[in-house]
C-alpha cells in the first residue's frame, strides 16, 4: 500500500471570470476540503484563462510534475470558449473523436428540454454536439444536474496519472465529483487516519512561539503545525492549527491530542493565554 | 499592448480547505479595473522548493508583474522571500530599516507583555532579510513590509503578506500607482445581463456579435436550468475611454436583439460602468 500523504492532486480552475474577479472561486475551497478530508493532498491549483494555449500549458506542466490525480475545473460547455478538452486533447496528444453513449445522453437530455420548451431548437446544434467530443481513450462521469458529462482519461504513458474534467458550474462540480470521483480517492488512498486540533492564543507574539512550535514538532514530527497571526493591535492573537495523517498504526489522533496539549503548556507556561472557543 | 500579471498565492490552509482564497478574487478585480490582466493564478504549498519552482514558470513566461501573497510572516514556513531569492538566484540581504522597524514593534509589544523576552528572536530577525536589490513596500496597517523587485526584461515581483487587511491596504497605498504606470491611459468598460434561453443555443448568437466586433469579449455563465433557464451574459473590453462604451454599448445592443428576435427574454441588466485611469 502507498503511503497516504504521498497521494498528491493538482487542480486547474479554467475560467476568464476567475482571472478578471468577476467570479469568486468557491470550488477551490469546497474540492480541497473533500480532497482534503479523504485523505489525499493537494499540491497546487491553478486557475488560467479560456485559451488551448494557456490550459495545455497548465496541464503539461502539472503532467511533468507526476500527481497521482489531476483536476481540471471549467470548459466543458458548449460555447465558443468551452475548450478544455480540446486542450486536454492537445496537451496528452490524442485526437477528440466522438462519443456515442454521451451523444445519446445529450440526445435525451435535450429533447427533453424541447418538449418542456426550454430549449427552442429539435436537433442537436453543432455547439451541443461539441460536449460528446471526448479525448481517446476517456470515460464520461454521469452528470445528473446539468449536460456536458465530466470525464476521465488515464495517462498510460505518464506513470497512469489521472486527469479528470469537470464543469464549472458549483453544482454539476459536486455532483460528479460526489458520485464518480470520491471513490476512486479513497481507493487510491487505502485506509488512513485523520486528525486535527485548532486553539487561538492572546497575550503571545509569534515570533516568540515559534521556538515552542520547533520543540513539538521535534517530539511529534508526523505532526504539522500551523500558526496563523490575527492581529495585535489590542493584544497579540494567533491561531495555531494542527494536522496530521497517517495509517492507523501511527497513533495519528493520540499524537496530535499529545502535540495539542505540550503546545498549550508551553505557551501557558511562557505566559500566554490559551482561548479554546473556535467558530 | 495588455500589460500581463501572474498571482502566485501561498499557504496550506489555502490548499486544505481551511481558507477560502478571497484575496484573488479581490486582486483580480482591481487588476482588471487598472486595465492590466491577471494571466494566471497558482496557489502553492509553504515549500522552498515548490514556492521557487512556481516563480521560475511565471518568470520564464515574461509577464510584466508577478504578484505573491502569503508567507512573509515570521513562523518556520513563511518562507516567500527565500523562494523568491532562490528562483531569482540572489542573496537575501538584511534590511536594517525593516529590523530597526521590528525592534521598535518589539519594544512596544514587550512594555504590552505580549513579548516575552526584552530582544528580538530569531524569527522575527528573519522578517527583515530581503532579496537582494529589493524595494520596500510599506504596510500601512503597521505589520511587515511588501517587497518589490525589479528583474531583467521588465518583469517585476512583488510580494505582499496573506493577511487580507494588509493586502489590501498595500495594494491601495503601492501597487495600485505601480501597475497604473505600466498600463497608461487605458479605459475598461463592462455590461451584464441575464437572459432566459439554453446557453448552447446563445452561443451561436454570441459568435455572431464577437465576429462583428472582436475587441468586445462576451462571456457566458449558466446560472440554472432546473426550474427556469437562466444565463448570465457577460460583455468587457478595454481601450480608450470613449471608443470602450461605445464597442460594447453597440455590442450589448446586438446581442439583446438577437435574444430577442431568437424568442428569449433579457431579465435584468445592470449598470454599464467605465473607469478611466491616468
């Protein structure tokens, strides 16, 4: 089995309004949570502009760095600029060829959108038929919320990398990643443990906690701790953040408890004050 | 000529989940409302090696700026201007300016209590060591000093804390002028509307208009399509104050047209709005 915090994934979000601020980028936050939670990490995220240039880039490069697991986040519609897969397409060096299975869903699913009259058109517009036009050797993952199918290509050639695509849209996002994508995660990933711990602290400067957090991460070396300053205009605030994973053997929970408690002492001991309470 | 700025954002909570990255939704507007364009955006973990790695690709692609937030604090893995100094092959160099501003902190913050000891620890000390050749960019909200560098080909650095209150008030202090600079005389404008038909069957219409006129960007974002259809349209483009309102006033005036005529409906609009910058 693989070690557990070496299941490493990169995302790249596609999307001019991420790049302009006309959108705030939520997905980010909500997938590396999920990612986060079942074990797995994530490296690096990218967010690039709607151009095959910019996003082939993007992809070539986290390619050649060799994560486990790589997901794109946009592009898959069927506008003049949806062009993900073209990049993907691009940057792995297959050609696009058409997917019957996704031609049918999207038959189905428009068709049923004509006759509730959403949709003004009968047959399917080169724009539609665009969404079934897949990279070789992919598989679509089920979209129940909206039309373009996200997908999943395996990289045979480059260490059996991953890549995943899917939409943009918060909602078809989650439900993909819900239904197809966690799964495999947890499969890759085996059977780990997870903890954290979170408290804030007053009356302590950073700086000088800094020396204590070297001498936990010295006793709890699997521990990770983070500190967080949230200002000192009245008194000195930090939050500290602990993390840690591992296989069950490794006393993942007992040593963050352990590493928690001697970070509190020490702080409490070089006069700082400990504030539980966490939102 | 656009002038180009990549934004590299560091931090584990960022890639945990733990924070949302507001600050490069709150970058990428301004930077969009100066006339200039984010290309691209890269969050990284707090790692030497990664942090560099990442500056070299942005580097090598010659924007005009490179923007990074994050990691200039004083714990054990804030470590920005290190990677910055590695990536660019330059020493980092203490700044006695930056130290004398950190004891005199130090000295308020010990007659507080909230120091501890009467002399500046090493981490805080490592607060004050700058790549070599750099600027200083104040922070007016009293916490560590941004840094700014100035590479050869016109590529710039500069490096702000992740505290999103500094961020902010350093970019309006600083690098608001800087990047005004680079862009010139330049005007932006931007119209949006909501409109109630598929976004497959508005594509066609927007290729329409964006081939009547290029210089206008039209984008669109589908917000539903479960009870009742509803598409966001998006119309930007830059250039000379004047000639920008007028491309995508007639450019917004088409589209709506062709909504129309097609049988769809424009739901809302919001106001068109121009900013013009010295």
């Amino acid at each position: 089995m693989r070690r557990s915090d070496k299941i490493s994934v990169e995302l790249i979000f596609t999307g001019n309004e991420l790049l302009i601020g006309k959108t705030l980028n939520t997905n980010s936050q909500w997938l590396a949570k999920r990612i986060y939670s079942l074990g797995a990490q994530i490296t690096r995220m990218m967010s690039v502009g709607d151009t095959v240039d910019d996003i082939s880039t993007a992809l070539l490069e986290a390619i050649g760095r060799k994560p486990d697991i790589i997901i794109t986040s946009g592009g898959l519609g069927p506008t003049f600029d949806d062009i993900t897969l073209d990049a993907v397409a691009r940057a792995t060096k297959r050609p696009l060829e058409i997917n019957e299975e996704v031609l049918t869903i999207l038959y189905q699913k428009y068709e049923e959108k004509y006759k509730k009259g959403i949709s003004k058109e009968k047959e399917l517009s080169k724009y539609k038929r665009k969404m079934a036009y897949l990279p070789k050797g992919s598989i679509h993952l089920p979209n129940t919320v909206g039309s373009a199918p996200g997908v999943l290509l395996e990289l045979e050639e480059d260490e059996g990398v991953k890549v995943f695509c899917l939409p943009g849209v918060p909602a078809e996002l989650k439900a993909i990643f819900n239904q197809s994508i966690a799964e495999i995660i947890v499969k890759i990933v085996g059977d780990i443990e997870m903890a954290e711990a979170r408290f804030k602290t007053e009356q302590f400067i950073e700086s000088e906690m800094a020396a204590l957090v070297d001498k936990v991460t010295k006793a709890y070396p699997s521990v990770y701790i983070k500190s967080h300053p949230l200002g000192w205009e009245d008194t000195a605030r930090v939050e500290f953040h602990l993390t840690s994973k591992g296989e069950k053997i490794e006393h993942i929970k007992e040593n963050v408890e352990k590493a928690t408690a001697m970070l509190k002492k020490l702080v409490a001991n070089g006069g700082g004050k400990i504030i539980e309470e966490i939102e | 000529m656009t002038i180009e700025i990549e934004l590299l954002f560091t931090g584990n909570e960022l890639l945990i989940g733990k924070t949302l990255n507001t600050n490069s939704q709150w970058l990428a507007k301004r930077i969009y409302s100066l006339g200039a364009q984010v290309t691209r955006m890269a969050n990284v973990l707090d790692d030497l090696q990664e942090i560099s790695d990442e500056l070299v690709y942005m580097i090598k692609r010659l924007p005009n700026l490179i923007i990074t937030s994050g990691g200039l604090g004083a714990s054990f893995d804030d470590m920005t201007l290190e990677a910055v100094a590695k990536a660019t092959d330059r020493p980092l160099i203490l700044n006695q300016e930056i130290l004398d501003e950190i004891k005199r902190v130090h000295e308020l913050l010990y007659a507080r209590g909230d120091a501890k000891e009467n002399k500046v620890s090493d981490y805080a000390t490592k607060m004050a060591y700058q790549p070599k050749d750099s600027k200083i960019l104040p922070n007016p909200e009293g916490g560590i000093p941004g840094v700014l560098l100035e590479l050869e080909k016109n590529v710039n650095i500069i490096c702000l804390p992740g505290v999103p209150a500094e961020l902010k008030a350093m970019f309006d202090q600083s690098v608001d002028d800087i990047i005004s600079k680079m862009v010139g005389d330049i005007a932006t404008a931007d119209v949006k509307f909501l409109v109630d038909l598929i976004e497959s069957e508005i594509a066609i219409l927007i290729e329409k208009v964006m081939k009547s006129y290029p210089i206008v960007y039209i984008k669109s974002n589908p917000l539903s399509w479960q009870d009742a259809v509803r598409v966001e349209i998006h119309l930007t483009s830059r250039g000379e104050v004047n000639q920008v309102n007028e491309n995508v006033n007639n450019a917004a005036e088409m589209l709506k047209n062709l909504i129309l005529n097609y049988g769809g409906k424009i739901e809302e609009e919001s106001i068109i709005s121009a900013n013009k910058k010295q």
